[in-house]
C-alpha cells in the first residue's frame, strides 16, 4: 500500500477514511475529539487512529485553525529591535520566560519585530498579528492607536509591563518599580544617608516614571526636603568628574540611577565620571540602581538596587493571553497585575563616610 502511496501529496481524511473503511464525517470527529466523537465505538476509533498513523497523517493547521477559531499561535511583538539578542539584553528574560511557559502551555511562538526610524512610533503592520491567536506586546512605549484598534476589535493582547494610556482596556503584568524603588531609598536612609540624587534618562517611559515616582514616595515618607532629593534628567553626557565632586561638596552621600534602559546610560555615566574623579564606591559615595544590571561583565561589580522578576513577568503574561484567548474567566484585578521586586545586595553602597 505504501508504494502505491509514493509521490503523492498531503494526506487527507478522505484517505484515512478510504482506509479504515469509515466515513469522513467519523474520522474528521475522531481526529478532532468532537464531543460527538464519545459515541464512536471503541474498535472504530482504534481504525482510524491505525490508519492515520500508518500514512503518516498530519493536521493541515490551517483547516484545524477554521474548525476551532484557534491554532495555538502566540504571537509576540516587539516595538524595538532586538532579534538576534545576547543573554545581556535588558529583554532577554523576558523572552526567555515567554518561550519558556509557551512551550509548557503546548503553544507554538510566532515573532514579530517592529523597530522604527521613530521609537514607540510603532509599526503599521499590527494587523498581521491576526496571524496569531493573541499576542503579546514588549517595549517601553509602542504604537497606541494600532493598539487601541486590535482592542477595539476584541482581539487578544497582554502588554509585558504597565502602561496606564489605555486605562483598563489592555490587560499587563508588570513590576511595581514604585514600591521596589520607595523601599531602596529607605534602605540607603537606613545606612545613614540624608542627602541624595535620582540621575534620571530623558526617556519618557511609564517604568521610568514609575521609578522617579517611587524614589519621589520614599523621599517623603522620610520627611526629607526637596533640597535632599533632588533630580537630574540626563544622557549621560553631562554628568562629568566635576558633576559628581560637586555632589560630595553639596553633602549628597548617595546617588541612586535609574535601571531598566537599554544601555544603562545614566548608571554608567556617573561610574565613569566617579572612576575619573577617583571617588570610590561606597568609600566616598553610595551608588544604587532602580533595577540590576542584567548579564553584567564578569568580575564587574554588583549595584546596589533590586531584582526585576523578567522571567517571572513573561510567564505570568503568557498564562494570561491563553485565559484571554480560551475565553477562561478572569477577574478584572488580575488582568493588570504588578509583581513584586526582590532588594538586591551589592557593593556598591554603605554607611556614609
């Protein structure tokens, strides 16, 4: 039988039921697990499960996609570049922990980037996510309105992170960098320190308004002045040796920058312009981080700030795209959800001199 099947194209059900002496309505229910499928006798389905096997049957998605409304497609897009990506990307655990419970959930990963000349303008081509049962959406800002229409339309979408334009409408799971980065500044005041500065990017991001937040809500749940909490907005390459001798001059003790950003900008900058000016941390100044540095250099040291549980957020934003897109219930307090973040001990901060 096999050799007169040779050459041949795809297998259909017509053949299977051509060769297991049934019609194709019952090997179509067979093969499918329709409910009508339980009033099949037993010796009949065994046929058809040994004629499927035996020429080598496999499910054309694209039918099984029609029958069911689903094909078990997870989208994901990314409003940046980041494919190919090293273990050192901020996104990589994110990633990670989508492929990882992905797989779990019996679910296949379908990929979309969408980097543009403008960041956060997005792509036009949101629609093509359709080819997806749902999909989820990373990166610090995207392309509001091609979100705004695939919700309009009901489809499927969970953001990886907070984002607050859309209101209720686009479910997330997201970091509560305000209580992590509230709790740091507490942690410095612990150590002894009184005067501080939050070196923030330019960029506009929710997480980085979040983190400004937090260290503004810690800052005054300590009583200290506004002179003792000051902001700076930076690209890096203002702060210079000069910027931070003058800190110390000033009676600031610890400087806290913000993490989460691509390149860590602000972060670096002030180790850099420190390293010239030869002040040491935690020596002479403090140096904390709202976040960690992900895959750091080995033998560099470790910052003071907190672990963002990344993987744990793509996982949890898998398990909530498949309960949006199978229909299951849930709550509205769990279609936006925070997750907590854990203080991480580094070398870099200590009492003040």
């Amino acid at each position: 039988m096999s050799g007169n099947r040779a050459g041949r194209g795809r297998i259909r059900q017509s053949d299977i039921a051509r060769l297991a002496g049934v019609s194709q309505t019952t090997v179509s229910l067979v093969l499918n697990g329709a409910a009508e499928s339980a009033a099949i006798a037993e010796s009949t389905r065994e046929r058809v499960l040994a004629a499927a096997e035996e020429l080598s049957y496999v499910a054309d998605p694209a039918a099984l996609s029609l029958a069911s409304g689903r094909n078990r497609l997870l989208g994901v897009h990314t409003f940046m570049a980041t494919f190919p990506l090293g273990m050192s990307n901020n996104y990589y655990p994110y990633l990670a922990g989508v492929e990882e419970e992905t797989a779990a959930q019996g679910y296949d990963l379908l990929l979309f980037t969408g980097s543009a000349a403008e960041p956060g303008a997005g792509p036009v081509e949101l629609p093509r996510l359709r080819m997806a049962d749902g999909a989820l959406l990373i990166g610090r800002r995207f392309a509001l309105k091609g979100v705004e229409s695939l919700l309009d339309s009901g489809f499927p979408l969970v953001y990886v992170g907070r984002h607050d334009e859309l209101g209720p409408r686009l479910p997330y799971v997201g970091a509560d960098y305000v209580t992590a980065t509230a709790t740091l500044v507490h942690r410095l005041h612990t150590l002894g320190h009184r005067r501080f500065v939050y070196v923030r990017e330019l960029d506009d991001a929710v997480a980085s308004d979040d983190r400004q937040h937090g260290f503004a809500t810690g800052a005054e749940a300590l009583g200290l002045a506004a002179d003792d909490a000051v902001v700076v907005r930076t690209d890096g390459s203002d702060i210079t040796p000069e910027t931070v001798t003058a800190w110390l001059e000033d009676g600031r003790t610890a400087v806290i920058a913000e993490g989460g950003t691509d390149d860590l900008a602000a972060a670096r900058a002030v180790q850099n312009a420190a390293a010239t000016a030869g002040v040491r941390f935690p020596d002479d100044l403090s140096l904390a981080l709202t976040g960690e540095q992900v895959g750091h250099e080995c033998g560099a040291p470790v910052l003071t700030g907190y672990s963002v549980p990344r993987q744990e957020m793509g996982r949890q934003a898998v398990r909530l795209l498949i309960d949006l897109v199978t229909g299951a219930p849930v709550p509205a307090a769990r279609r936006q959800r925070l997750l907590s973040c854990s203080p991480l001990e580094g070398v870099t901060s200590g009492p003040p001199r």
